[in-house]
C-alpha cells in the first residue's frame, strides 16, 4: 500500500474534519451515518487518559485513521493470501 498524502497533509485533513464538529456527538453521528462500523465507534469513544479524561475530536480521528489503515492492511494482506494460495500473483 502507498501514501496519497504526506504526513502533514494528513495532519491538516484531521484536523479539519475534527473542527468540522463542534460537540463529540455530532462527530459521532457523522462516523455512524458514513459506514463506519459502530463496534469500532463505541470502542474508540470509550478510549479515555491516564486521567480519564476522553479523547479530544482530533485525538479520535487520529485513532479512526489508524483503525482505518490497520484494517486496509489486513485486508490486502488476506488478499495476498488468497491470491498466492491459488497461484495468482498480485
């Protein structure tokens, strides 16, 4: 897998969307309502600090993205599975 954007493009992007939301709940909401798996929501809105303190909006996007890119390589990574298990280069 490549990178389309640099590390500070993807910075700028997160934090973007994270303003985009004004209350916790309306950037949950919005994950919900784009497809994202509401297991992974709820799990990472229950993260919390050292101090118990939830996750700021920026600080849950980095998490999404993370979960969201961790995800993506397992899937190709199963896909290579599958295809070099059958003699199917990729």
């Amino acid at each position: 897998m490549f990178d389309v954007f640099t590390e500070e493009i993807e910075v700028q992007i997160k934090k973007g969307i994270s303003n985009l939301y004004w209350y916790l709940g309306d950037l949950k909401k919005a994950w919900l309502r784009s497809g994202v798996d509401e297991r992974i929501v709820e799990r990472l809105f229950s993260l919390r600090h050292d101090d118990k303190s939830k996750l700021s909006k920026r600080q849950l996007m980095d998490k999404l993205y993370e979960e969201l890119r961790k995800s993506k390589q397992s899937a190709i990574k199963n896909s290579n599975y599958r295809c070099n298990k059958t003699n199917i280069k990729t």
